[in-house]
C-alpha cells in the first residue's frame, strides 16, 4: 500500500493551477511560444486557452503576454505566474519529499536533529506575491531560503530576528527562536 497525493493551488477558494495547468506555464516558459508548448504537452490550442482564461479569472490577473512580430515575438508568462509555478514546485517537491520520507512519519512529533539547525540572523525579507525569499546571515556566509510569504507572515519573520535555519537536502527551511 502507498499514500498518494494531488497537489492544486487555490486563491480566495477559487482553484488556480494543478498538474495540468502548471505543465501548460511551465512548457510555455520553456517554449516562449503557445503553439509550441501545446505540441510538447500534446493539447490542443484552443484548450491551452481556455485553461489560461480560467487561470486568470481565478487569480484576477493576467498570466502569460503575447508579443506579436519582430525578434521578440512570443508568448511569456508574467512575474505573477513564474511566483505561482515556483510555489507551485516548491508544495509539490514539499508534499512529495514528506509522503516518500518514511522518517516523516516516525518523527511527527516535530522533533529536529541538532546537525541539520543552524543559528543565524535575517539579514533580508524580499516578500512576493506567493513566494518570499529570506536571507540568514551564518557565519561566514549568507544563506537564502524560499519560502512561501504566508509562511513568512505567519512566523513574522523580519530583518534582523534570530532564526534557526533547518536543512534538509537541497532546502532551507526556517524556524524561529
């Protein structure tokens, strides 16, 4: 038996982006064209469309940009839908690296191991629309942490407080004193 999860993001109730419509913006950042990311993801063009149309109602704003003629022709996404996909990315590697780890669920008791904490201090808040970057400052260097900005006002993390930062293979989480 395995566990088995979906993951969707959602604004005011509303859904915005899931597997498939998270595949669409990637192939269209990665194409920089519509058509050409129909192909790659094998959809038609008019349901590429539609999807974006419901993306953009759901979210109340536009999320990909058509450039007609000259050199620069293409369709690309907004800074809004890079921040949705890269949220995006960010649950779904959470939510799967959480259901694959067996330790995860020997360990819910939220107990962390002293090698994988490290003391620092916010030396920088860079807050987005979805995602947040945090900057810890742990001598001699200065570690970056991405992190949802809910994530970021839930814990009122600010420059200059003492955090712990939680390393967990390519992650940095954070922790507050």
């Amino acid at each position: 038996m395995e566990a088995r999860t979906k993951v969707w993001l959602t604004q005011n109730g509303k859904s915005l982006i899931g597997k498939g419509k998270a595949s669409l913006l990637q192939a269209i950042d990665e194409e920089k064209s519509l058509n050409r990311a129909c192909k790659k993801i094998n959809i038609s063009y008019k349901r590429a469309w539609l999807m974006l149309k419901k993306i953009e109602e759901s979210a109340g704003r536009p999320v990909v940009i058509s450039v007609r003629g000259g050199n620069e022709q293409g369709t690309f996404l907004t800074d809004y839908a890079k921040e949705m996909l890269a949220e995006y990315d960010a649950q779904k590697n959470i939510t799967h690296e959480t259901i694959d780890d067996a330790t995860f669920w020997e360990g819910v008791g939220l107990a962390i191991t002293a090698r994988n904490q490290i003391a620092g201090k916010v030396v920088d808040v860079e807050l987005g629309d979805v995602v947040s970057k945090v900057k810890i400052s742990i001598e001699p260097t200065v570690v970056t942490s991405v992190i949802t900005t809910e994530a970021v006002k839930k814990l009122d993390i600010k420059k200059d407080d003492e955090v712990l930062a939680v390393i967990k293979s390519t992650e940095v989480m954070i922790a507050k004193k």
